[in-house]
C-alpha cells in the first residue's frame, strides 16, 4: 500500500492522500457533494488491487506528473 500510495496515488485524477496518524489506510470514496458513499479498509491489499479498486470506480490516471 505505501509504494501505491507514494507512487501510483498521486496520477489519479481526483484522488487524494491524508495522512491519519494511528489508522490503517482507508479508501473512502465519495460523491459529488462530498457524502462518504464507502469507506474500505486498505492494509492488507497489493498495490494491484489498491489501482484496480481506483480504475473501477472510474478513476483514471494522467499520462504523466
């Protein structure tokens, strides 16, 4: 999750990073409006599953930083 974090992360348009001290990374996805639609628990996932999850929800990445 970290190298996702650090390196896949931030090419995604529309996702964001907070840091939370203490917790286990979340993937919180919401609408619009700002309402939390889902919020799921990240630790255990590759960073393959952490880009899937993205592109499923219709996130996608730039062609470059």
């Amino acid at each position: 999750v970290k190298a996702f974090i650090r390196e896949d992360l931030p090419r995604y348009e529309g996702a964001e990073f907070k840091a939370i001290g203490g917790k286990s990374p979340e993937l919180v996805v919401m609408d619009q409006t700002g309402n939390v639609l889902e919020k799921l628990d990240m630790a255990d996932w590759s960073r393959q599953r952490c880009n899937d999850e993205l592109t499923s929800r219709g996130l996608s990445k730039h062609s470059e930083l």
